[in-house]
C-alpha cells in the first residue's frame, strides 16, 4: 500500500554524539515536550531546545560530549520521536 | 545526499498516519501501547490481531495500530472481545481499558470473563483516575490523593479503598489465566508481562491479564520529575509490580 | 365443531394441571385440530395456583386468552377463586368434590355446576397418581374436544417411557380417562 | 439425522420460544449470546439443546448489557449473531444495541415483552414500543418487526437475520410473554426449501491480509471529535435508512374502505382485533382493521391511505398510548378522530375489542 510519508518524518534533526560513534536524531513532529526523556537520562545529557514540537513547546537536544547513546530516552518517550543510531556494527543491544 | 532517512523506532504494527498519537504529553498510554505494539511484531501476529479499545482515554487509540480495531462503550470492550473470540477463535483479541472502564461500570464483565476463563488477553492502564472527563476519582484512586471528586483527598472512610486489580482477578482466575502487574517505569519487564499474556492466549489456556501502572501529569498535574516519582516510587506502594497468576503456578 | 372449545383448569403445583393440557393438546394435535394452550407463568408458578388456558377448534385460534372459559376446572380451593374470573353463563364449572369450605366461593352465574368426586375415585378405584388423567377424563366427557382413541394415543405417546418400565400404568391410566369422562356423564352434561 | 436442522418442512405443535429456536437454527445463525429473563429464557433452552448438533454455539453471559456487546463481537467476527431478552433486560440491551445502530452492525434481538414498567410482571404486555424503537441515544434507525403468530415468529425470525445483513441496521423481532410461553401450530422449513436465500455474511474485523499491507486496517469506532462530523455520519446514515424503508415496510389490512370504523393493533393484541373485526363485518358492520408489522420503519403511508377514508379509528394495544403515540405521529395532518382501548400490561381479548367498536359504531362514545 502506498502511503505518503508523515509529517513528522520532515525537519528530524539529527546530532552525532558519543564522540561519533552514535547519531541522536528527535523528530520534532512527533515530541510533546513532555520531558520524561530529560528525567531518565543517566547523564543528564538532554536539554531543552529551542526547536519546537508539535504542540509549540520545547523539543530535547543532546550535549555531545555527555551523551552515551545508551536509548533509554528513546526507550521512555512515549511518542517515540527520538531515534538512537549507532554507527558502528549492530553490536547486540538488547 | 544522505546515506539513509532515519525512521522513529516506532513498531511496524503501529500505524504511521495516526502519529503523532492523541495522547497527552507524557502520557502513559504511549508507552504502554508501544510494547504492545513491539510485542505484536516479535510474535508476528498483526493479520490476525483484533484490537478493542473503551472509552477514557484508552479510546484514543481506535486508530492507533494498524490491526483491525473496534472501539466500544465504557467498560463494554471486555464482552465485545469475548463475542468476537468466542465467535472466531482464530483471532487473537485484546481487550484495552482504563481502571475506570475495568474496574467500575465494566467490573462485572471482567470478574466474569476471568471466572468463565475466556481466552482474550485484557491489558487495563492505573493512572488513579479519570482522565478523559477530567481527573475525577477513580477505583484505584489512592488515599489522601487529591481528584476533582476529591478536592481534599481520598478519604477511604467515606469512598472506600483503592481496587487492586490483578489481585482480585489472580484470585478467582482459574488454572491457565496468568495476571500480572507491570509499570511503564519498567518497560522490558512490562513488555515481557504482555507478551506472555498475549502468548497464554495463543496457547489457548485462557484469561490473560496485565495491570499497567501508568502517568497523567495533565491531571496529575505534575512536571516530569514528579510524574516519574508518583509512577515509580507511590503507586507501587499500593499496587505491587509482578506476576500474581502464572500457568504452571511459577509466580514472580 | 363451530368456535374453538376454551377450556380453563386450574390446581395446585403437583396437581399435574399443566401436563393434562399437554396431553390433552397432544390428542387434538393428533386429531388434526388446532390448538392454542398457554399456561400461566407468572412469578406465581413457583407455590402459586397453576393454570392451564387451552382453546381447541377447527380454525387457526385466535386471541391467546379468554375471558370466559366453556369449561373451567379448580382442582382446589385457592383454584376455585382463583378461576371464578372466567366463568360465565355458558360455562360449566368443574370442581372436585372434595374440597371443603368453597361454597361461597362458587360462581353464581355458571351454566351448570358440577362437583365430581375425581380425587376419591383415584384415590379409591385406581391410584392417587393418575387423579389428574382423571381429571383430563372429565374434560373430554364434557367437551368431546378429542375422542377416547386419541387421547390413550397421546397419554402413549407422553407416558409410554414410563409404561416400558411398568405396563400396568398403562392400563391404570386409560382407565382413568375412561373414568372420568364416566364421571361427568353421570351427571348428564355431555 | 441431517446436516440441516429441518429438510423441507413440517407442520408443528411447539412454544414460540421454541419456534425462535427453531428458526434461529433453519436462518442458519452461527451462535447465541444470552442472559436468563422470563419469558424469553425458553429459546435459549432449546439452543442449548439443538445447537450442538449443528455446531452451533452458545454463551451465557453475566447480564443483558454483556449479552448485546458479546453478540456485537459475534457480528463483527462475520458471524449470525442473535440474542434475545425482556423488561428490564431489554433496558441494558439498549445500550449495546445503541452502538450496534451506530455502527451499523446487523445484530438481530428477539424481544418476548413483559409487564413494565421494571420487574412489574413476568407474563405479557405490549410496553417496550418505544423502547424497542426508540430506546437508544439516538434516532431509532433500526428495523423492529411485531409479530402475532408463531408462524410469524418463525418466520420474522428468519428475515430479521437477512434484513440486518441486507442492510446493515439492528433489527427486532418484537414478540410477547403470550406468544413465547403459548404452544399453538406452526409450519418450521427450510427456507432454501422455500426459496429464501439467506443473506451472506462477512467480517468486519480479521478479514484476510495484514492490515496497512495487503489492505487498510479496519478502525471501528462510533465517537466523534466535532459536531459536524457526527452529523455527516448520521446523514448519510438517516438518507440510507429512508430510502431502503419503503422495502422493508410490511402491514396487513383489511375492509379499509371508506370504513366507519378502522382498528389499528398491531402484535397479537391483532389476533384479537381480527377476530372481532371480521365478527362485526360479518354482521354488516363497515369495519376494518390495519396492522403495521414493522413498527419501526412504520407503514406511514399506507396507514394514511386507510385512515384518510375512515370516519374514526380505533388503536388497541396493551400499552398506554405507545403505539398510539406512533400512529399520532404518522397521521399528523389528517382530522379523523382516534380513539382508543388501552390496557397498559393485561391481554385484550376479542369481545372486549367488539364491545368497544359496537359502542363507537352506534355513537355511544365519543
């Protein structure tokens, strides 16, 4: 079935983070602002952005330098608009 | 050029067109539909999954998956469900409520779905309220919690005791039905509960049942630190996490 | 047989009322008639009077319930008030005649009133189990509504599992029949 | 025995209750969801009897509102689905019954009336009209046949399952204590044996193919965000419902021209009516009667047609104006005088409904 590509797939904005290795990617049309992600995060490596989502509140972004890669932010939004890539081979991450 | 489009992570079983989902910021039904929807993936169930949804909020997700869907009346899914798989056993039906829709006006129909040991896999979200009419009292309510029927505080003289839920339901479940109660505060562990009631099912050994400690900052109103401090920390004082009915009698 | 026979009997739970209009349309079904038979069923069934509303015709039959019956039967005291309702001047009242303490009770307007003495005659000459065939005995010899042959034919076909165990309650309930269309016969309604 | 419940058919001897069994099984329904209520328990007695011989099946469910959802699941799972209920069952059948017509979805309810209103008698009475029509949330889009006879029963029962599967709107079979605890004759077939063909089925959810792959998931749901699309849904549904209503209509009448008097009873409060009616005609009276089978849609039209030509009408019914009410509301305009016999709970029987007609035909009463 052919179906056209969401919204939120448009403006992700996607940052490198632990020292390359892993791409943190947040799609602002997909998060609420909500801030369970910034809670949970072992490093406290996500701050608010001043890109907004989509209800015009403020969206997360990484500090490089802090972030681990470790998806537990990805694991608890419940939007499921932040997306953990690491860059690497799939090591097992389950 | 990029090399890749990245995607969000979200199940293949979700439906892509409904998302952004309806569900308030930092609510819980995002998490707790997102391992249902992870488990239908690893089980490969989507062409024969049928969804029902109540009302409260949990109707929000009428269009949540992309699997076949029926949103009902308040507390009503839990016999359209049991209809459906007693009329074509092939399928495999869930049964989505909130503590509202499960444990009050829908109660009789899952103390009897439970006793009768049908084969449908019930998932019902605890958030201690009303959500959808607005933050009224609910069954499971804690005490001393402030609603909008409890400006001062439940009062467990006057309303009585918060309901616990897979509790009662372990209780009068027969051989074969497994109960559990898991907390969006523990994904995996959550996951697992709802894949093996989903699994029970397809065994065919009867009820199956997960109590889902759940968020409403909206009506909580609470900020993300202290939403995360009610789910993990005060509701399971009330409500203890784990296996309370396991076929075989293995209880965590 | 111009307008459908109405027929109201009334008794006590246990009396068997409501298997007497089971046979007793079981026998007009096999003459070929039509019947409408409705018993009553309120929430007084349980230890309540029992009654039997059976209209027996030629033609398909009309409204249920009747107001007057052509024959209404009380096999006790609370059935003789509880049936007077549909007694009118061309009904013949059937009550047996064992029941003490009804005279005031009787309808004053029926066609014809008659004590059978159906519970002693059971009682004495046959068996207490077979008072209510009896009963179903006199209904026929008031009514003709079915012969003597269909009626043994349809106790067969309802009892007959029963006679296979013991035969002589074959014979103990054909008699009754016969006996109780005797009954009335003596009495010259017929 | 047979794979089919009745070969050809044959002339029987049996309750209503047992008839709506019977027909149930010849209609070819797939299984029953039921909750003990007098006086319809009996049907779920002999399914539960003859089901199991043809496969057929059957829950008990804990209440009348859990018995309507279950047989909505039925249906959604392409199944022919019934139920059947009274009273104050038929109350809580409201509700399920209320999505169903929302929903379109082609439930068929078998209701045996009983004294109202709440646990009143468990026997007989003509009071759940309104309820049966009406009783949802909604607009009464739903098809409610009255029948008077067993052979109605049986047959209504049969149409009931292909008038909600042609159609799509929940439909009743709308009976009585009378007709389901009475034994009289009626003719039990095959409907194949008589031509009928019986409406296929279909699921509306867990049809083949993965849903957002092979095909578009179905998404049920019967709440709305804004008014106007409420709206939208209902127009479409009402224009629907106006158009098939001229099919689906069905009435019976007799002697309706220029009658001096014209009785309107519909279910077996007809029975009675007829008899007194053609006793009265008979005698040189100018006397007929009209009796809508569908109630709901109602026979608008051809009820005008017969009452425009009558000096007076007469409605029967044991119930205190509820099909009163309806006939009002369909002869709105015209100026010919009702009157009425109305015995909300308790049987008419055919001398009362003469007596009453005698003394509106010699303008004793007015």
């Amino acid at each position: 079935m052919a179906q056209k590509d969401p919204e939120y797939l448009k403006k992700a904005i996607s940052v490198d983070v632990h020292a390359g290795k892993a791409t943190f990617t947040i799609f602002p049309g997909l998060c609420k602002g909500c801030g369970l992600c910034r809670e949970k995060c072992p490093e406290q490596a996500l701050d608010w952005s001043h890109k907004l989502g989509v209800y015009g509140t403020p969206t997360v972004s990484p500090n490089p330098e802090l972030c681990k890669a470790c998806r537990i932010c990805e694991q608890v939004c419940p939007d499921c608009a932040i997306t953990i890539g690491r860059k690497e081979k799939e090591k097992e991450e389950k | 050029m990029e090399a890749k489009q990245i995607l969000p992570k979200m199940p293949k079983s979700w439906n892509p067109a409904s998302k952004p989902h309806k569900f308030c910021p930092g609510c819980g039904h995002g998490l707790v539909l997102k391992a249902l929807g992870q488990v239908i993936d690893e089980l490969n169930i989507q062409d024969r999954v049928v969804f029902g949804c109540d009302i409260g909020c949990s109707l929000l997700s009428w269009d949540f998956f992309n699997v076949d869907t029926v949103q009902t009346h308040h507390g009503r899914t839990t016999p359209v469900i049991v209809g459906i798989k007693r009329a074509n056993p092939e399928l495999i039906t869930i049964a989505y409520m909130g503590d509202g829709g499960g444990y009050a006006i829908g109660s009789q129909h899952l103390v009897n779905a439970a006793n009768r040991n049908d084969n449908i896999t019930a998932i019902l979200v605890n958030n201690t309220v009303y959500a959808m009419t607005g933050g009224q009292m609910a069954p499971t309510t804690m005490p001393d919690q402030k609603t909008e029927t409890t400006p001062y505080g439940r009062d467990i003289k006057e309303t009585g005791y918060p309901m616990l839920g897979p509790e009662m339901v372990a209780a009068i479940a027969h051989e074969g039905a497994y109960v559990a109660r898991g907390s969006i505060a523990k994904f995996r562990q959550l996951k697992t509960f709802i894949k093996k009631a989903i699994e029970n099912q397809m065994a065919g050994r009867g009820f199956s049942f997960v109590e889902a400690l759940s968020t409403c900052p909206t009506n909580w109103r609470t900020n993300a630190e202290k939403t995360w401090d009610f789910v993990e920390n005060i509701m399971p004082q009330y409500f203890p996490i784990g296996e309370y009915k396991v076929p075989g009698g293995k209880e965590e | 047989m111009g307008k459908a026979v109405k027929i109201a009997l009334a008794g006590e739970g246990g009396q068997g009322v409501q298997s007497v209009a089971q046979i007793l349309t079981e026998a007009a079904a096999l003459e070929g008639k039509e019947i409408l038979y409705i018993p009553n069923f309120g929430v007084e069934q349980r230890g309540g009077v029992s009654i039997a509303f059976v209209q027996i015709g030629d033609e398909k039959i009309g409204a249920p319930k009747f107001k007057t019956g052509d024959i209404v039967i009380a096999l006790s005291d609370r059935a003789v008030r509880r049936v007077k309702m549909h007694v009118g001047p061309e009904t013949i009242f059937v009550y047996d005649a064992s029941i003490e303490g009804v005279e005031e009770d009787l309808p004053a307007n029926a066609r014809k009133i008659l004590a059978i003495p159906a519970l002693e005659t059971a009682n004495k000459e046959l068996h207490p189990r077979v008072f209510n065939v009896l009963i179903m005995g006199a209904v026929i010899g008031a009514t003709r509504v079915v012969t003597v042959e269909k009626a043994k034919e349809a106790i067969e076909k309802k009892l007959g599992y029963k006679f296979e165990k013991d035969p002589e309650l074959r014979e103990l309930n054909f008699k009754a029949v016969e006996k109780g269309i005797e009954l009335v016969e003596r009495m010259g309604v017929a | 025995m047979g794979s089919k419940p009745i070969e050809g058919e044959r002339k029987v001897f049996m309750t209503g209750n047992e008839a709506v069994a019977w027909a149930a099984l010849a209609a070819g329904a797939d299984i029953m969801y039921g909750y003990p209520i007098t006086p319809q328990n009996e049907i779920m007695q002999y399914w539960t009897r003859l089901g199991p011989k043809y496969n057929k099946k059957f829950l008990q469910t804990e209440d009348e509102l859990s018995a309507g959802f279950t047989t909505i699941g039925g249906v959604l799972a392409g199944r022919r689905a019934f139920t059947a209920t009274a009273g104050p069952g038929n109350v809580l059948m409201q509700e399920p019954m209320s999505m169903a017509e929302a929903m379109r979805i082609p439930t068929v309810v078998v209701i045996q009336q009983r004294g109202g209103p709440s646990t009143a008698t468990v026997i007989y009475s003509q009071q759940e009209v309104t309820l049966t029509c009406f009783g949802g949330n909604g607009e009464g889009l739903r098809v409610v046949y009255s029948t008077s006879s067993h052979q109605d029963l049986f047959d209504y029962t049969i149409k009931a399952f292909n008038t909600a599967w042609k159609y799509r709107f929940p439909t009743f079979v709308l009976s009585d204590g009378y007709q389901a605890k009475m034994r009289e004759s009626v003719v039990i077939y095959d409907p194949e044996a008589r031509g009928i063909r019986m409406v296929p089925t279909e699921p509306f959810l867990g049809k083949a193919g993965t849903p957002g792959e092979d095909r578009p998931a179905a998404h049920l749901r019967n709440t709305y965000n804004i008014e106007e699309e409420l709206l939208e849904v209902l127009s479409k549904d009402i224009e629907e419902y106006e158009r098939v209503a001229p099919e689906i209509i069905e009435y019976d009448a007799y002697n309706t021209e220029n009658a001096d008097l014209l009785v309107i009873a519909h279910g077996v409060v007809f029975r009675s009516a007829a008899m007194a009616v053609k006793e009265l005609a008979n005698q040189g009276y100018k006397i007929g009667y009209f009796r809508p089978i569908t109630l709901r849609p109602f026979p608008r039209e051809q009820l005008r047609q017969a009452a425009q030509q009558a000096k007076q009408l007469l409605v029967v019914e044991s119930a205190y104006g509820q099909l009163l009410k309806i006939v009002q509301d369909n002869l709105y305009g015209l100026n010919v005088p009702i009157k009425t016999l109305l015995r909300p709970g308790v049987g008419i029987t055919p001398e009362e409904i003469a007596e009453k007609a005698k003394a509106l035909l010699a303008g004793k009463e007015a």
